[in-house]
C-alpha cells in the first residue's frame, strides 16, 4: 500500500556456568578492565564517576537500562558503599542516572535542547547534532484529505482546496522523541514526496524543492497534557507522561501562510527554551 493511500556467566571453555548471569560475566570483565587508582588524588567517586559516564555515552549502558545495585558496584570496584552512593547521587544530580524507588537507578535518556532564537532554529535534525544526537525520521501517514476550519482559515484556502497530512515519528538516537503533524497545501506543495523526508530532513526538502523560506514573523504556541494510550505507544511512554504540544502557523517573507504542524513531545527527552 502506498503512503499517499495510507492515512492513519560463560566459563573459558564457552559453557554456561550455573552461578554465573550474563550480566556476572560482563561486570566480571569490566572490572578488569576498569580499575580505581587509589593513589591518586582524584578521589575514588570521581574516577567511578568517569567510568560509569563513559560507559554510558559507548553504549555499555542503554537509556533506560538498569545499572548494577550498590553493593554489586561496590564489589565489583572494590570501594565503599558510601564511595558508590555519591557517585550515583552525583550522576543523578548531573543527569546521567536516575532513582525509581523500589525498582533501582536507571541511565536517564539524555534531552535534547532546542532554543528558539528564531525560526533558523526549528530543525529537529540540527538539534540533535547540535547535541551529540543522530536523527532518525521515519513517515507515519500521508494522504490528501479536506481541512478543517482553523487549517483552512490560517492557509486561506478555497472552499474545494485539499491539503496533504504528513505524520512522522523523529528519534534521537533511535528513541521517540516527536510525533508531529503538518498540514500542507495541495496547492502550494504539487507533488510532495514522502519517501523525500523518510530519515531526511523536511526543512532543508521543502527549501530545496519548493523554494521555500520560513519568515520570522511565524509563530508558534506550546501546551502540556499527558499521554494517552496511543500518544504513549507511539512515543515510548507510560500513559500519563507529560508531552508538550507545540504548534507552528509558518509564514514565507511576504506574510502568505505555508503550513500548520503539531508536534506531540515527549517531556522527559527535550528542553525548549525561548
């Protein structure tokens, strides 16, 4: 079907030993691998504090993994409880870790941070690179369907005109982080390609292709609400989890409308600031 038809441990002899988890087996190597210094005058929290960051940006801890309890990271590094419970305090306080009570410490998903300066600052792509983040892009939904009265009355469209709706899904890191929404006129977009802005950015396709240019003078309106089941399936999250909503009415230079979007955010992976 097309998308314009489509709308909505191991032992050294490689046996399995009995005492011996996966997760045993690679604390094991790690811990030779990573040794504390304990004559250095970098304190012990410190030096634990660069492995388990290390370890989190080479992917040896996922966001959304458990990490080791304190005692098993105690063991495992031999240093003190009290070594550990800083450590992990400190990573939590600076972002890297976070506690869910009864359940363990968790690798926080790192945010993403995007400032509205102006509308230059708009693209989902150039945010995650700005943040050390690869961008995925992935079409949901598109189809031609009619405009309701709001769409209709920003674009100033006829009574007969069709607009294209465009859902994509955009990741970081191959983690949801936006499901956004856009209405574009038939009229002003003849012939848009999805398959265009599949794992591509739809700025830099609509400037290429359309000659398009966003004027300053767009605006852009954000509200919070909390997920519902579907919203939570698509993003990842639990229902009830924050999302932002912030929707664009986007203007070329002359002050003729482009196109709406509505982008559903998921509040705990990125920071808007204006």
């Amino acid at each position: 079907m097309s998308l314009l038809t489509h709308c909505r441990g191991l032992s050294l002899t490689g046996q399995i030993h009995p005492h011996y988890s996966k997760i045993s087996f690679m604390n094991n190597l790690r811990k030779d691998i990573f040794m504390l210094n304990k004559n250095s005058i970098q304190p012990l929290y410190k030096q634990l504090m660069d492995i388990i960051t290390q370890q989190i940006k080479n992917g040896t801890y996922k966001p959304g993994e458990k990490i080791p309890p304190e005692p098993e990271l105690a063991d495992l590094y031999h240093v003190s409880r009290i070594t550990v419970r800083r450590t992990v305090e400190e990573l939590c306080t600076q972002g890297y870790l976070i506690k869910h009570q009864g359940k363990g410490t968790f690798v926080k998903s790192p945010m993403i941070f995007r400032k509205f300066e102006s509308q230059k600052n708009m693209s989902f792509s150039e945010s995650c690179r700005q943040n050390d983040r690869i961008p995925e892009s992935h079409v949901l939904s598109f189809c031609k369907k009619p405009a309701n009265s709001v769409t209709s009355d920003f674009l100033q469209l006829t009574s007969d005109e069709e607009v294209f709706f465009l859902e994509r899904l955009l990741l970081a890191d191959s983690i949801p982080v936006i499901d956004v929404h856009t209405w574009l006129p038939t009229r002003l977009f003849p012939d848009f390609d999805p398959n265009a802005v599949e794992n591509g950015s739809f700025f830099e396709y609509i400037k290429n292709t359309y000659r398009c240019t966003i004027a300053e003078s767009s605006r852009s309106t954000i509200s919070v609400t909390a997920a519902s089941p579907d919203m939570a399936k698509t993003l990842r999250l639990s229902s009830g989890d924050p999302v932002l909503i912030l929707d664009s009415y986007m203007e070329a230079p002359d002050g003729k409308p482009l196109y709406i979007s509505r982008e559903y955010i998921a509040g705990s992976r990125y920071t808007i600031s204006f």
